[in-house]
C-alpha cells in the first residue's frame, strides 16, 4: 500500500473516508502488517497441526507432555495461536470494506453484517481453543479428539487461497504455489498415512515392515523415532502422488491398500492439475524472451532485404535492443515492440521514433528521390519529409491500377517495371520508370 502511488489507487483510497472511532481501514499499513501476520500463522497451522495430532499426540512421552498443561512451548504457541485468531475476528467487526458501489463502509453496524454474512463462521470455528474447552479430563481418547478438533484451524486456508489469487498473473509466483501446494497435501497425506499405521498395530501395518528394514522393531514403546516415521511416511506419499511408486514401502493391510487407492487417485489429478500447466507457465515466463529474439530476426531480414547502409543498421539494432531488452519483454509501459513482416516497410516503421523513420524512408526511396527530375535540387529536410509520405505498393501483371472516372487519392511513381494505357483495347501509351 505505501509503494503505490496515487496515479494506480483506487478513488476511494485518494479520499480521506469519514470513520468512526477505533474502525480501521482495510489499506491502512497496520491492517496489512496484521495479515500478513495472521498469514504467516495460517502456515504454521496448516503445517504443524496435522503432524501434531498425528505424530505428537499418538507418542507416550509428548502425550503426557501435553497433559501437563501449557509448560510445553509447543502448547504455549498453540495458545497464542488460538488468542491471536480471536483478535483477528474482533479486528475484522472494525474494519472497513468496499462495498458493490465502490465506497467505503465505515459504519459498525454495517460492518459487523457484512461480516456475519461473509467469513465469521469459518473465523469462528478456526479460532475456538479447544485446549481450554477439553482442558483437564487426560484420558487417550480426550488428547485424539482434541488434535482432531484443532485441524478445524485448516479452514482459515481457504480464505489465504482467496487472497493468493492476486498473484496469478505471475508466472513464477503461480509456480510456486503450486509446488507448496503440491507439498502441503503431502505433508498432510504423511500424517493420515501414519495414523492408519498406528492404528492398524504393531504386527501387520507399514510400521512393522519399517521397523524390520531400519533393525529397529515394535516392541512395546520401542521402535523407529518419531523421524523415522514421518520422513518414510512423506517419502510414500510424495512417491505415491509422482507415481513412482517405488515399492520399498508399501501397503499391507486392506485399510492401507484402500487409503494407497485414494492417494493414487489424488495424485492423478494432481499431476495433471499441477504439472500438466508447469509447461505452459514456463513457456509463459519465457515468451517474452522468445517473442523479443522472434521480432529481432525479423528487423534483421528487413534490414538484409532492403539492403540498409551500416551506419542505419547499427542504429536501427541498437535502439530496438534498447528500446525492448530481453531482460524485460513484458513490460506493461509499452506496446508490443514491432511487428515486421518482410519486405513491407509501413509496419517496421511504426516501431520506431520519427528520426529513424525518415531516415529508413529516405534510404528505400533513394532511387526515386535522386532520379526523378521533381525531386531535383529540393533541400534534405524536404526529401525526408517527402519520404515519409511514400507507400511502396505492388500490382501483380494484367491488373488494373486506376479505372477511368475514379477519384485520384494519390499520386503513383513507377519505381519498377513498366504500365499500360488502355483507351477501351487500344494501348496508348507504355509507361516506365
């Protein structure tokens, strides 16, 4: 907001809005810092709070852990996490919007329906502390219902996915989400695919055939560290979604065999959602580049066709390189750079500034300016001036050029090659250059 300048805001943000007391514009720099904040920790919650109802909550040290209330810091952030949450649907009842009409609401009332009509549940529900609300009873199924009742917090990423759609026009960014994208459902794939295991027990699932590989078997409390199960757990899955699909972990029991099904299926989907358009974003990302190389062949056979002197050329090269760098082809300041069709001059022309110009017209010209009797003895700033308005046109053998009794727009020079006069069928005369 404090980078934009007032030629590129919108009206509404040019005008000083009437508010009431302790409201808050949604472009103030505070309200951006705020989200951006919110944002980052919309991330922390999505990446840690599956691992932590699947992982944590399911080991017998971080259990009792938990239990023992907020002295663990992880419990501690999840706190702030829970507090901030609900500082942010206050802060929402008492911020402004735009409204269909393109003004700012500043009224609380107002604002407080709008809210209420928009995202407060899923606000809400994301921001209850179920911590607090369970907080005491200990017992195994009470510490699982609570992680599975935290992953509620997910839901604030929808509105994050709305917010990210302002950076769809650019390529390397779109990009880049799609890969995080494309990471967080592994990640969370990772976590169920773990809680099948720890459920299915510590004979027949995935966990057993890990233990055995890695000569650390389940016995009782003992077994493969919590490491060993989430990096093999999220090398299965991303090897599932790529399919790839190794085989050195792999399903055993039929609910693992079923839950495998379902990540292929996604992963299928995925590949084609994701990295079916990788190609045409990169291709995106380069066009510019490719278009810039494309339309510099093309003034370079222009330049080769109308066999221009060495001093024009260079000039003619160097401004176009300097007037559309490679390094920044897309530039929203300029048109198109030049649309060259050989050996047509008028469109070469229009990517140029008028000195330029004159100076490819009066070298394409040259032979008509200098043999011609009616251009003899004229000054150089005429000729220049005359060149410019000259339009090469070609008329293929037997075509008629000028009808009789036709309104005459323009006057024809005869630079190439020879025309008739046809009074009915009679030729008249033969004209030449």
């Amino acid at each position: 907001v404090l980078s934009l300048g007032a030629d590129v805001l919108p009206e509404y943000k040019l005008q000083a809005p009437r508010i009431h007391r302790w409201t808050i514009l949604h472009y103030s720099p505070f309200k951006a810092v705020w989200d951006w904040l919110i944002l980052l920790l919309v991330i922390y919650t999505a990446i840690f709070t599956p691992y932590s109802a699947a992982f944590l909550l399911s080991n017998s040290e971080e259990a009792q852990r938990h239990h023992c209330g907020y002295c663990s810091p992880l419990n501690v952030v999840d706190l702030i996490v829970d507090i901030m949450f609900i500082i942010d649907i206050l802060i929402n009842f008492r911020t402004t919007y735009v409204n269909s009409n393109e003004e700012v609401v500043s009224h609380p009332a107002k604002i407080a329906i709008h809210y209420f009509k928009g995202w407060f549940l899923i606000d809400m529900v994301a921001a209850i502390p179920f911590d607090l609300l369970i907080f005491g009873s200990g017992s195994e199924e009470t510490t699982t219902l609570i992680g599975l009742l935290k992953t509620a917090r997910l839901l604030r990423l929808v509105r994050v996915a709305r917010k990210l759609d302002r950076y769809s026009e650019y390529g390397a960014a779109v990009l880049f989400l799609l890969m995080c994208t494309f990471a967080l459902i592994a990640h969370w794939l990772a976590c169920i695919w773990y809680a099948i295991g720890n459920v299915e027990g510590q004979r027949t699932g995935w966990l057993h055939a890990l233990g055995q590989q890695i000569g650390k078997p389940l016995n009782g409390s003992f077994g493969p560290s919590i490491k060993d199960k989430y990096v093999t757990a999220l090398y299965f899955t991303f090897s599932s979604l790529t399919s790839v699909g190794f085989g050195n972990v792999s399903p055993n029991t039929n609910s693992e065999k079923i839950f495998s099904i379902c990540v292929m299926l996604i992963g299928s989907l995925m590949y084609a959602s994701i990295f079916g358009n990788v190609s045409a974003i990169i291709q995106r990302l380069y066009s510019g580049t490719a278009r810039y190389h494309t339309q510099m062949l093309r003034v370079r056979e222009f330049i080769r066709f109308h066999q221009i002197p060495n001093p024009l050329r260079q000039r003619l090269e160097e401004y176009f390189q300097h007037a559309c760098p490679a390094t920044r082809p897309d530039r929203g300041d300029k048109p198109p750079c030049l649309s060259v069709t050989p050996p047509g001059p008028p469109q070469v022309l229009k990517g140029f500034p008028e000195c330029l110009q004159a100076d490819i017209c009066l070298h394409l010209n040259r032979s008509l300016l200098q043999n011609c009797a009616p251009f003899r003895g004229a000054t150089k700033g005429c000729l220049r001036a005359l060149a410019m308005k000259f339009k090469t046109t070609h008329a293929p053998p037997g075509d008629t050029l000028v009808h009789a009794g036709d309104v005459l727009t323009a006057l024809y020079f005869i630079s190439r090659g020879s025309i008739e006069i046809l009074r009915g069928d009679v030729v008249v005369a033969i004209l030449g250059e």
